[in-house]
C-alpha cells in the first residue's frame, strides 16, 4: 500500500496526485498489488470545509487518524501488507513527524 500525503494546497483531485496513484496502479502485478491511499490534510484542497475544529497544517492529529482507519482496513484484511508513504511539500514534512 502507497499512502501519499499531498501538500497543504492538494487533495485527491490534482494532477499531480492522480499522476502519482496511476502510476503506482499501473506498476501492480499478480505478485505486488499496489494499492493507493491519499490522506489529504482537514482544509485542505477542494472538499468544502465543514469541521468544528480548525485548520492546522503543522497538527498530526488528522494524519494519526487516517493512518489508523488504513491499519484496522489492511488488519481486517488479514494479509500480508507493507505500507510506504510518500509525502509532497508539506505532507513530507508531515510524514516525517508522524
């Protein structure tokens, strides 16, 4: 599993974050099955904004949640998995705290 974690300006319908999941898409095979996640950041991006809480780019609060929602999936699943993240400007700083 791919878990990409975009900058604080992108989200799950930029190019540069459909390039990166068609790309790791494209390199599965029956062997290695990628799959891709992208943990876009609360504010960020297109998605209207509805929380309660604020918006705070440097929090990994959001990041921690995502990533334990992906666990329990991949856990559920009951199959051997690896994930690798990859983060972009903000996101790899992000990933890197996390």
């Amino acid at each position: 599993m791919i878990v990409i974690f975009p900058g604080i300006g992108g989200a799950s319908d930029w190019g540069y974050i459909k390039y990166l999941a068609k790309f790791f898409n494209e390199q599965s095979s029956e062997d290695n099955l990628y799959v891709t996640a992208i943990v876009v950041p609360r504010g960020a991006g297109t998605n209207n904004y509805s929380s309660t809480q604020f918006a705070d780019p440097s929090a990994t609060e959001d990041w921690r949640e995502a990533m334990n929602f992906i666990f329990n999936k991949l856990q559920k699943l009951d199959c051997d998995y690896k994930i690798f993240g990859l983060g972009i400007s903000m996101g790899a700083n992000l990933l890197l705290r996390y």
